[in-house]
C-alpha cells in the first residue's frame, strides 16, 4: 500500500503533498478514481475532517476534481499547477507553515467569537445594534447562490466586533476573516452551500442578533457557539461518495 500514516504536524498539507506525489509517480493516473475518504482517513490514522481539507487542497490546487455524489478523480497532468504557483502557497505570509485549514479557523472563530458576543451584548449602543440588524436584514434578502452573501455575513460578523468597543477585538475579527475567505475554506463551503443551509444561518444570526438586543451576554454568547459549531458539523456532514 503506498499510502503512509501521518504525523500530528500540519495533517491536511502532509497529505495533500503526499497524495500530490502519488499523482507525479502515477500510482493515481489522471482520470482515476481515489480511494473514498473514509478509506483513506483509515489508512492514514486521521480524521475524515483532516482528509477532506486535503482533498479541498488538493481541488483548488487543480490536482483533482471533486465530483457531488461521485467522488473524487485525478485531473491530467498538464492541467495540475507548477509546483509553488498555487494559491495556497501564497496565502500564508506571516508564517512558514501552510495556510489553516477550515477547521482550524473554526475552531479559533469558536475560542474568540463567542466572547465578541457576550462584550457586544454588554456594550453595544443603539446605533451599532442597528448595524448589526441591517447586516442581518441584507442576509436575509440574500439568496445563497449570490456572491454578495459571504460580504453580508462578514458586515455581521465585524459589526459585532466593533459593538464590543475593544479595538483589538475588532482587529482579531477582520484577521480572522482573512482566512475565513480564504480559498482553501470557500472551496470547502461551496460543496455544502446551498438555499437551506443559508436559512438555517440566518436564523442563527437572528438568535445571536436577539440575544444582543436583550443586553444577555450569556444567550449571545451560547447563540454564538452554537452557531460555529453547526457550521463545523455542516462541514464534518456526509458529502461526496456517500
């Protein structure tokens, strides 16, 4: 079996590049098929979160192509990038390590978001509750297939940062945008993305936005986490060869 388990540093990269070099050596050929994910979450000793930020890599890379329903198939060669002209690689300009992942970013939107909500239901004046509403009032006349909708959600989001008064809340929110819109998390979205995931988002907004209104910094806190932990089950849900 050519496929090796991995280590704990940088999961998602460490596959990528190892399935990269299986595509180079021809042990997967263009036009092939991979091992379903779950096979390949197996073999590797990791989760299928990780292996699925890999794949998402591996798509956006123009390695291979993720086909709903069907699974995953190695492009041909000449359509693969040069090594070191991927988006990915230059995503990350702080740090030598590859960009995060989706889940990652999740998971630091979890430790910090929460708290913005809970300072911005404490502080938060008439006016900047007003711009949070309307940021929720322009998702909500938003369709999901409008490109317009991840900007709306961001007014949200940073609307909130702001209420809570902190400016280096603020400034942590808009770095973590940044990945949020990074390529590697929107192509991961765009597979689970559509009009009824977008409305039970809203409605997540909308609890948050309540709970700020209400001065309750524990229920925003709560809606706020909720939130963030329905988007990494959305993300963690059955996808493409199930």
């Amino acid at each position: 079996m050519p496929i090796e388990s991995i280590d704990n540093r940088r999961l998602y990269r460490q596959i990528a590049d190892q399935i990269t070099r299986l595509i180079e050596t021809g042990e997967y050929k263009a036009g092939g098929r991979l091992p379903p994910e779950r096979m390949l979450a197996a073999q590797l000793k990791v989760s299928r979160p990780t292996v699925r930020e890999a794949l998402i890599a591996l798509e956006v890379e123009g390695w291979v192509d993720i086909r709903g329903g069907t699974g995953v198939f190695v492009l041909e060669r000449s359509e693969a990038p040069l090594q070191g002209a991927t988006p990915l690689a230059v995503f990350n300009t702080i740090s030598s390590l590859p960009p995060p992942g989706p889940f990652e970013v999740l998971y630091a939107r979890d430790l910090v978001e929460p708290d913005v909500a809970a300072l911005a239901a404490k502080h938060a004046t008439p006016e900047l509750i007003a711009m949070i509403a309307r940021a929720l009032g322009e998702m909500v006349c938003c369709s999901a297939s409008d490109p317009r909708h991840v900007e709306y959600d961001h007014q949200f989001h940073f609307s909130l940062a702001e209420a809570t008064g902190n400016g280096a809340l603020v400034q942590t929110m808009e770095a973590l945008w940044v990945m949020r819109v990074s390529p590697l998390y929107i192509r991961l979205q765009d597979h689970f993305h559509n009009e009824a995931v977008w409305q039970r988002a809203i409605l997540e907004h909308r609890e948050i936005l309540e709970a700020v209104k209400r001065a309750d910094a524990k229920a925003a806190r709560a809606a706020m986490h909720r939130h963030l932990k329905n988007s990494r089950m959305r993300f963690a849900s059955s996808w493409i060869e199930e």
